[in-house]
C-alpha cells in the first residue's frame, strides 16, 4: 500500500505534454524562402496530389493561371497563417471538451492536549465537480462552429491568394505585351526624326518641326525605359503572389493567355443568389453566428450552479470518520445576468455583419457585371479601331510601294497602328480585370480551381499531407 502514492503520480506525469522549445532562426528562414523553386520536389508531390489533371512531365514547360496557383497554394505564407488560425480554433474543440478535474485536500490537525492513542487527526477531502444543464456540449458546439468559421476562413484566403496571382499575372502579361509595342514606336519614331534630319539638311524642314519631332522620340524613350520597368516590376509582383523570390521565375515560360476564361454570357441570377449563400466569407459568417447563438445558450445554462460532491475521510485519534458534503453554489446576488446579455449582444452583432456582408456582396456583384459589360463594350470598340488603323496602314504601305506616299507617311501609320494596338491593349486588360472582379464577386472561375481548393482544405487529410 505504501507504494501507491508513487505509482498513483508516476500515472499522472507520464499523461503530461512537454514542452520542446522551437527557436525561430531568421537566416534559415530567409535562406529557405531565397531557395524556393517551381522545380521543388515538394511542389511537384503536390501538384501529383492536387493537380486537376495531374501533370505529365515534371517540371512544366508553361506555367498558367491555375499551375501558378496551385504553386502560391503550396508555398503562399497568407495561407500558412490561415491554416495555423484554423488549426488554433480546431484545438479549441478539444479545450471545450475538457472535463473538470477532481481536486484533493490533505489537512493534517495535531491535538496538543490529546496524546493517546494519538495526537494527530489527519483528514483527506475531495472536491468532485459535476456540471448541470449540459455545458460541456454547448461548450463544444461553439468551439466546433468556431473551427468550422476558421475553416472557411482558411477557404477565403485561398480565394485572396488566387485573385491576388490572377491580377499579377494578367498584369504581367500587360506588360511583356506593352513593351514591344511601344518599342515599335520608338523605332517608327526614330525613323521619322532620320528621315526629318536628312529633309531639314536639306533645307526643306524647319528647325521647330525637327524639334517637336526629337521631343516625341524623347518622350518615347522615356515611355520604354518605364515599360522596361514596370516589366520588372511585375515579375516582381507575381513572384511575391505565388510566394517566391523574383530569381525562382527566372527562365520560365508563362502562359498568360486568358481567353479561355472569359464566360460566354453574364452571371444568372441563380450563380448570384449562389454566392449570397455559398461564398466562403458567408460560410464563415453563419459559423460566428451560430457560434454566438451557442455560446448564448451556455451563458443561460450557466445561470444554473453547477454541483461539486465533497466525499472526505479524517482518522480522528483511532476513529475512522467518513462523510459525504453537497456544495452548490447559491445564485442570489448573481444570476450571469451581465454575461447573459453581452452574450445576447454579440450574437445581435454576428447576425447584422452577416447582412452587411450579404449587402456588400450584392453591390460587389453589381459593380463587377457592370464592369464586365462596360469592358466588353470597350473592348469591340477598340477592335474596330484596331481593323481601321490595319487598314489604313496597308494602304499607305501600298501607296509607298507604288511612289505616291513618301518613307515618312510609313512610319506615322506605323506609329499609329502602335497606338492603336496599346489601345486595344489596355481594353483587354480592362476586361480581364473586370472579369477578375466578377469571379472574386461569385467566387466561382470559370475552370476546376474551385475543386482544387475544397481538396487543399484543412479538412481534407491529404491537404495537410502535402502542404509545407
């Protein structure tokens, strides 16, 4: 018997976690995140596992939309942090199924005045609580709903990640687009001001006609040294929405072509009734709600005292004296009444975001076919435009070849052509940002990556297999 003490707390300590300190070290880190690469062996056992088909060949000889996505699924740090916020509500689960624990008293007494048979009169006690009107279980249910709110947080920022390497690459793609164009003018230009000089030594053109022309090459150079630019710049950028260094673009080919995407008619009111109830955001927002509906039903249960059974033993000088308490605690002065109505509040406060949300939806949704219908006008537009000016210049290319229009007649058309084409340039882009809009707006694209981002949920156990 002597030994149950020790056995009793051997029991005990080898139930304990312990703890194992995890040191942040910033040059590893750093160095890991310069060392990501679209050839990682990790990526590939992902896209293998996630990838809507799974590649043939490793690595891609062309990276699109959605392979780029994927790749910012897997190393995006947005999403690392939304996984460890869901991981934190999911352990919540557990804390909320905790049960009490039994507390124990030891009270050793010594009576001076009282020698035989023995002086001492040592008492255990217990303290076993035992709760009323169901706590526990409406503690989990909050907790549960909590998870499951950080769970289709975890789903919106996937959603964010995914906008965010759409915008950058259809930027990107802008601007490997615009940069030739405008080169083509430069050229154009600089044949102009050739052709000007050569005239004006020959005394046939004004010095302010050769300047206003040297002033648009200038300007023109300036206008490709800021492409050039800008084209690092979004390389830059996308890089940072796939979660990269710039170096780990370096000699890929990138398909940025979006026209596959585009829908063939606008959204139904049946898709924008769906994302009123199924986008992610709103998902999570009827999960705080009813976290706030639950834990409102906890704090009135808790109205109600819990019971606390007090079993004792006390050896009182050769007499074994045992004894059964009852404690309750007497809610007179307290009934839970501040916790009752903040609790009643906060659940007022969940379902009113909820309509704001739902309201901003409904605006987001407008704006964004708006967009895509203005864009899609802009966009015929600019393509009449662009037929026009093809014409024109193969018809002063004809007239040049036959000796009726001079070099000089060439290279404005040129310049024209150029100017037009950066229109049309900037209204495809103009659409395809508008329709970005609208596929943020419904949360729906018009391909497989939402499939993608259900699998990749932390729900899914092969998710977080194949995550970092």
């Amino acid at each position: 018997m002597k030994f149950w003490p020790l056995i009793l707390g051997t029991s005990l300590l080898a139930g304990c976690a312990r703890f194992q300190t995890q040191p942040l070290a910033p040059e590893k880190s750093a160095a890991q995140l310069e060392s990501r690469r679209l050839d990682d062996a990790g990526l590939k056992k992902f896209f293998t596992t996630n990838a809507v088909p799974a590649p043939e060949s490793w690595p891609l000889t062309k990276w699109d939309l959605n392979s780029l996505t994927l790749a910012a699924f897997y190393f995006h740090p947005d999403l690392a942090v939304a996984r460890a916020q869901w991981r934190l509500a999911d352990a919540g689960v557990k804390t909320a199924g905790g049960r009490p624990n039994p507390t124990l008293s030891v009270t050793p007494s010594y009576n001076s005045t009282v020698f035989t048979p023995s002086p001492w009169a040592p008492s255990v006690n217990f303290d076993i609580p035992i709760e009323t009107m169901g706590k526990r279980g409406k503690r989990i249910a909050e907790a549960e709903k909590i998870s499951e709110s950080a769970r289709w947080n975890f789903v919106s920022a996937a959603w964010s990640v995914r906008s965010g390497v759409r915008a950058a690459l259809a930027e990107f793609s802008t601007a490997q687009r615009r940069l030739p164009l405008l080169q083509q003018q430069l050229a154009a230009q600089r044949e102009i001001v050739s052709l000007m000089q050569g005239s004006f030594d020959a005394g046939a053109t004004s010095r302010p006609e050769l300047t206003t022309a040297q002033m648009a090459l200038g300007k023109m150079q300036l206008e490709v040294s800021s492409a050039e630019a800008k084209s690092a710049e979004t390389r830059s950028r996308l890089a940072e929405a796939v979660g990269v260094s710039s170096a780990a673009l370096e000699g890929i080919e990138f398909q940025t072509d979006f026209s596959a995407g585009a829908p063939s008619d606008l959204p139904s009111q049946a898709a924008r009734h769906a994302a009123l109830v199924g986008r992610a955001d709103i998902r999570a927002a009827l999960a705080d709600y009813a976290a706030a509906e639950n834990n409102f039903r906890l704090e009135i249960a808790k109205q109600y005292p819990d019971v606390h059974l007090n079993p004792g033993y006390q050896f009182d000088q050769g007499d074994n004296k045992w004894s059964l308490g009852l404690t309750v605690e007497l809610p007179i002065l307290n009934q839970n009444q501040g916790a009752i109505a903040e609790s009643r509040a906060r659940r007022e406060l969940e379902a009113a975001k909820f309509l704001q949300l739902q309201s901003q939806i409904i605006a987001q949704a407008e704006r964004a076919v708006a967009g895509w219908q203005s864009a899609q006008g802009q966009l015929k537009t600019s393509g009449e435009l662009l037929a026009a000016a093809q014409r024109q210049q193969q018809s002063i290319a004809a007239q040049v070849q036959a000796g009726a229009a001079a070099k000089m007649d060439s290279a404005a058309a040129g310049i024209e052509l150029a100017s037009v084409r950066l229109a049309q340039l900037d209204s495809e882009t103009q659409a395809q940002s508008a329709l970005g809009a609208l596929e943020d707006a419904l949360q729906s694209p018009a391909n497989d990556i939402a499939a993608v981002i259900e699998k990749i949920s932390p729900g899914n156990p092969k998710g977080k297999e194949t995550n970092p």
